[in-house]
C-alpha cells in the first residue's frame, strides 16, 4: 500500500499550508561560510549575450517502458532554524544538508537536474543506478552559500525554483549570484514572480505569473525554462491547463512522494519534502520507503477541498 498513511498526509498537508504560504520566512541576517564556494569556470559566452532560446512546446511524450520514478527533494531556506518561527519547518541546517548529500552519494544516487529526469522518463537519456533531483525553491541567499558550494564538491547540479520577484531583495539571491548557480550546471525553473496562491487568479494576472516570470528568467540568465512549481503546492484544473497552455515539459506540487508520468501527469508530479532536523539516515530510509511503493495520481487540486484521505495504489511494488 502507499507508503503515506491517513495520519501521515493530514501532517504533511498541515505542515505545506502552515510553511509554505504566502509568508516567506524571515531568515537570520546573511552569514558567508568559512569556506568561499569553489571557483566555477566562466562560460564561454556571458550570459547576458546569449541568444534567447525559444520556448519548447511539450511534446507528447511517449514513456520508455523501464522509466523508473525519480525522488524530487524538495528545499527552501539552508540554515539553521530559528527558535520560535512557524516557519522554521523550511530550514535545513548547512551541516544536515552536507550530511544528506554524503548519505545520497555513498548510497550510489547521482543527483541530476529536471530536464535530465525528464530526458530519462521518455527514452532520450539513460539513467544512473539512482538518479535524484535536488530542488531548491523561492530563492534564498542561502542556497548560493551553502548548497551551491555543498553540490559543486560532487560535481552536482542542483534545480533552482525561482521567485522571479525575490531577486535582489533581503535574504535573497541577486542577479549575479544566480548567473554563477547557471554556470555552476543548475537548472532555473519557474516559481511565479509574487508567489500567490494560483487558483485565486485568472486572466492575465495568471498568466503574468506564470508565463511572466519564464520570460523574466529567460531575458536575464540566457536559459530555457522548461519546469513550473506550484507555489505552495496550490493548483487545480484551471491552473493546471494554464501552465500546460504555457509550454512547460512538467510541473512539481508539494505532494508527497516519487515523480512519476505514467502514473501522476507530467504537470502534477511528486516531491519528497526534507524536513528540518532530518538526518541522512532518515532521509534514505524516506527514499527506499518510497521506492518500495507504486506511486498514485495525486489529488485533481491542491489542498484537496475534501477530508484529507490516503491514496491507494493498485499494486505494490
């Protein structure tokens, strides 16, 4: 059966609305690591001066047969948390994600972008042993500090979700910063430019949210935006045929567990959320649990407007 009992989503979701709602967490002030990130080789051609590549329309993919689902990890805030912020469910500590990241390795997993999972997915790319995707999500200064330098010593890229409005504000990353994670290998998805709950918008306001904010991100990094997360996970069918309508490859909820097309939809696909406090241990004992497992289609929106229930899988794997 799922590994997500009743008990277990009812948490989970409490813990989404709670953490990640329109309120971003107000993080201590920005401290540099002891250690500078390591120097990244300058790309050929300064970002700035790259042509805009055109954005791709997703193609109706057909599944490779042995497409495997693919853990996402979900992070906002590298740091440690602070004492009495109901947010502090966000942060994870700069030494627990060093730690989870040498778990994930010595384990045998290979971090990997989105595009790559996707490529995999559809029979474009092999896949390693245990690919997983590391995803960082509104654009906090500590990611450049702390999980740039962290995956860089492996040779990993990460995927940035990005606030496009969060850009140059306190606590965020700048524009320059965020050329470096491009050149470093990592892939910028889209985020939204305000992050607003979607399923109060319509119109052109929706579609400055999301179609806005990829060419934002297109016009000042030089880079395709082919991936769309849903601000606190909130979507529904309107939402979700606005984001399809805009040509993403894909989309990421908040809902627990593996990515997995066949069974979720490219544009509802799961994340494993890292809590605060979780040590690598835990983390891998999270990520066999699900592997052990079928994964489901997740619910037509989110949060779902019924009592919150598990979800069933036809078999068990």
């Amino acid at each position: 059966m799922r590994r997500l009992c009743a008990s277990a989503v009812a948490s989970t979701l409490l813990s989404l609305l709670v953490g990640c709602g329109s309120g971003p967490p107000v993080g201590p002030p920005r401290a540099r690591p002891a250690t500078p990130p390591p120097a990244l080789t300058p790309a050929a051609t300064p970002v700035a001066q790259r042509p805009l590549p055109t954005p791709t329309a997703a193609p109706n993919a057909q599944w490779a047969a042995t497409a495997p689902p693919i853990p996402i990890l979900m992070y906002h805030v590298i740091a440690n948390p602070p004492a009495n912020d109901p947010a502090n469910g966000l942060y994870v500590s700069p030494s627990l994600l060093s730690a989870q990241v040498s778990a994930l390795a010595a384990a045998g997993y290979e971090a990997i972008t989105l595009q790559r999972a996707y490529d995999i997915w559809s029979g474009a790319a092999a896949r390693p042993p245990l690919p997983v995707v590391l995803s960082f999500d509104d654009g906090y200064i500590s990611v450049y500090d702390h999980a740039l330098p962290t995956l860089a010593a492996r040779g990993w890229p990460g995927v940035l979700n990005l606030q496009v409005g969060r850009i140059g504000v306190p606590g965020g990353l700048t524009a320059t910063e965020i050329a470096a994670m491009v050149r470093a290998g990592w892939e910028i998805d889209d985020h939204t430019v305000t992050h607003p709950d979607l399923t109060r918008l319509t119109g052109p306001r929706l579609t400055r949210e999301i179609s806005g904010a990829a060419g934002d991100i297109r016009r000042q990094f030089g880079v395709p935006v082919h991936f769309f997360c849903y601000p606190a996970g909130r979507y529904d069918p309107a939402v979700v045929a606005a984001v399809r309508a805009a040509g993403f490859l894909g989309a990421t909820t908040t809902w627990p567990g593996d990515a997995y097309p066949p069974t979720e939809g490219l544009w509802t696909l799961d994340r494993v959320r890292v809590v605060a406090g979780e040590s690598g241990a835990a983390l891998l004992a999270n990520l066999r649990n699900n592997a052990r497992a079928l994964p489901a289609a997740p619910p037509v929106r989110f949060p779902p407007p019924e009592a919150v229930q598990g979800r069933r899988s036809s078999a068990v794997v």
